[in-house]
C-alpha cells in the first residue's frame, strides 16, 4: 500500500498514537458538528487531546458523533440548539464553561447554501433566510464567545466561509458569507490585544458523507419554479448532478481536479486554531485545489 493510502486509511483518532496532541486538554466548541466539515473537524480535533463540545441543530446527529468520539476515547459533550439564536449562542457558551471552565477555540462551521438560481428569482423570504442561516449564527457565535476568551486573555476562532463568494447561482449565500470574511477580518484587529485570535477557512467544492440534515431544514419556504431555460443553464453550471454537484466549468477552476475531502478542509481548521498559527490572524485561508480567488 501506498504511503498516501496509508495515510488516508487510518482510522479515527490514529493521531493520539502518533502523538499528535496540539490540542491536550483544550476545550474546543465545534458549532455546526453534525455533518460534513463539522464532524470532520470536531474528529479532527478529538484526534489531536481535545476536549470537543459538539453543537448541532440536529440532537440525532450531535449525539452520534458525541458517541463515535467517546467511543475513541475522546472527551466529548452536546449541546443541541439553533445558533441563528443569538440566546441559544449564549446559552452554549455558558453550558461549556460550566462543564468544562474555559473555552480556548470556536470552530464555527454553520450555515450552507439553501438555494441556487440566478438571483432575480429569488424570494424575499428566500433572501433573508439565507442570510440568517450563513451569516447571523456566525455573528452570534463570535459574539458570545468574546467575554470568556477576553476574560482569559487568550482564544482561537475560525470562522467557515467558501469561495463561492465569487461565483453564480447563490448571490444571497455569498452575500453572506462574504459579511464573514468581514466579521473575522475586522474582529481579528479588535480582539489581537487580548491574545485572541481570528481567522476564516474558505473552501471550495468538498466531498462529505451524505448529509444528514437537509439543506431546507426547518426553513419551511419552498423553490420558486424556474424558466426552463433557468434550470438548464444552472444545471449545465453544476454538471447535471443536482444543483449542488460540481460541473466540468467548476473543475476546470481547480488545477488539482477534484474536490476536497472533508478531512482536508478539518486539517486547515485545525491548524488555525493551533499554537502552530500563533502569530496568524485577521487572515483567509483558501483551501480551493488552487484554485485563485481575489479574497
């Protein structure tokens, strides 16, 4: 077997063995870890000594990776609430100080895109939830979090974006997460004097598992029906494979020619949050398969 498939064939938490433990006994807040790049992350982080409080819309989906981490010998807590709730933001900051006496990271990987289709058609309503969904629960978050880590005179936040800033079909999304590349920009300059850093991950396309929360959760607003000649033009934009698959137009923007692994986009958490990135914040990582974006 290859060195890379080695790699890549190690099982969950392999890293304690190897002694990788950035994070030893660090109180880490993973919002948004029931899925995709969240669980990834908050594996990632169990992987490497943290102790990983697992925040999740879903109580199904944050009690299964609670279970997996505990199970790995991690560990680990819930907290299950909606986090465009500036009071549920609140009430988790205060269940993990309580549980555990500090917070010194915020992973915030919430959000997503609901829709997609070229922006005159969408709804008022459309508009403001994917507005509320992908911007308002990071605001919250890293509001919340600020008295604790300011209090403590140290803290790291790493904020979730994507390079879809610059692309099609998801103006109100982009939008939004654009305002979070804003917030951790801005943020990272006033909180720098409290030892507290911030820094935002922007993905390209990334392979997870099937999703377990459905990106219309709870939204209750429903598509609008497109022109014919709209669909066909988003569809030929995403490659046929729904309209969140990637096309051969997205692929041919990535020289590495394929989308990321959720695993991939963990690591680049991981090392934000860590000591190794102590002297990195204000900043935009993009992890695109080098593909370039004017962030």
């Amino acid at each position: 077997m290859a060195a890379s498939e080695d790699r890549e064939s190690r099982p969950v938490l392999d890293r304690l063995a190897c002694g990788a433990r950035r994070f030893r006994d660090k109180v880490v807040i993973v919002a948004g870890a029931g899925q995709g790049i969240g669980r990834a992350s908050a594996r990632r982080f169990g992987e490497e000594g943290a102790i990983v409080m697992v925040a999740d819309i879903v109580e199904a989906a944050a009690s299964a990776v609670v279970a997996e981490l505990t199970a790995a010998g991690v560990r680990a807590e819930s907290f299950v609430g909606d986090l465009r709730d500036r009071k549920q933001c609140e009430a988790l900051m205060a269940r993990t100080k309580e549980l555990f006496g500090h917070i010194d990271v915020l992973a915030v990987i919430v959000g997503g895109t609901i829709w997609a289709q070229s922006f005159q058609y969408y709804r008022p309503e459309q508009i403001e939830e994917e507005i509320h969904r992908s911007f308002w629960a990071p605001m919250w978050l890293c509001w919340s979090v600020l008295p604790y880590m300011i209090e403590q005179r140290s803290g790291a936040i790493v904020n979730l974006a994507t390079s879809a800033v610059v692309s099609r079909y998801r103006v109100p999304y982009a939008a939004a997460k654009g305002g979070v590349i804003a917030l951790t920009t801005s943020l990272a300059k006033e909180t720098a004097r409290y030892g507290i850093r911030v820094n935002v991950v922007a993905p390209h396309g990334t392979d997870a598992d099937d999703r377990v929360i459905p990106r219309d959760y709870g939204v209750g607003v429903a598509a609008p029906d497109l022109p014919p000649e709209e669909v066909l033009e988003r569809d030929r934009f995403f490659g046929g494979k729904g309209v969140f698959g990637v096309g051969e137009s997205v692929k041919q923007e990535v020289p590495m020619g394929r989308k990321a692994r959720a695993e991939e986009q963990a690591a680049a958490i991981a090392f934000l949050a860590s000591d190794d990135a102590s002297y990195i914040t204000g900043q935009v990582l993009p992890v695109t398969g080098g593909a370039t974006y004017p962030f």
